[in-house]
C-alpha cells in the first residue's frame, strides 16, 4: 500500500526531474520515492555495510584456508580452485 505525498517544487527543478527520469528510464515518483529512501536510510548501516565489506576482503584467504570445506567458489580467475 501506498501513500500519495505533494510537495512543491520549483519549476526548473520539476523540469529536471522530468529530464532525469526520462534519461533513466524512470519516472519523476520513482526519482523522488528513491531520494525519499535515502534521505530516511540510517547512514550507520551503509558504515557498517562498508566495515563488513572490508572485512571480508581482507580475510577472505584466512577463512578459507581455517574452514576449506566451506569456501565458496570465486569468481576471480586469479585464485586456484
């Protein structure tokens, strides 16, 4: 379920907007409902999303050499099976 919402916006934004969904593809309520999300998203995951990531990059080879049974198949070519 959804919720109509109406904002304002000035015209040489709105014509931006319209120019920007129209080059994405998209439509002007999906632009803003995306804009939406972001403005609410708690930035302290995305952080912790990145320490994750980061994490695992640089022990991804200890792991799998402490538990081989269970590293999963790579997609870098570099790395022998």
């Amino acid at each position: 379920m959804s919720k109509p919402v109406t904002i304002r916006v000035p015209d040489e934004l709105a014509a931006q907007l319209r120019e920007r969904a129209e080059t994405e593809g998209t439509t002007v309520t999906a632009l803003i409902t995306e804009a939406a999300r972001t403005a609410v998203r708690d930035p302290r995951l995305e952080d912790a999303a990145e320490v994750f990531r980061t994490f695992v990059a640089d022990n991804a080879d200890a792991f799998d050499t402490a538990f081989p049974d269970d590293a999963p198949a790579r997609q870098d070519a570099t790395r022998a099976a």
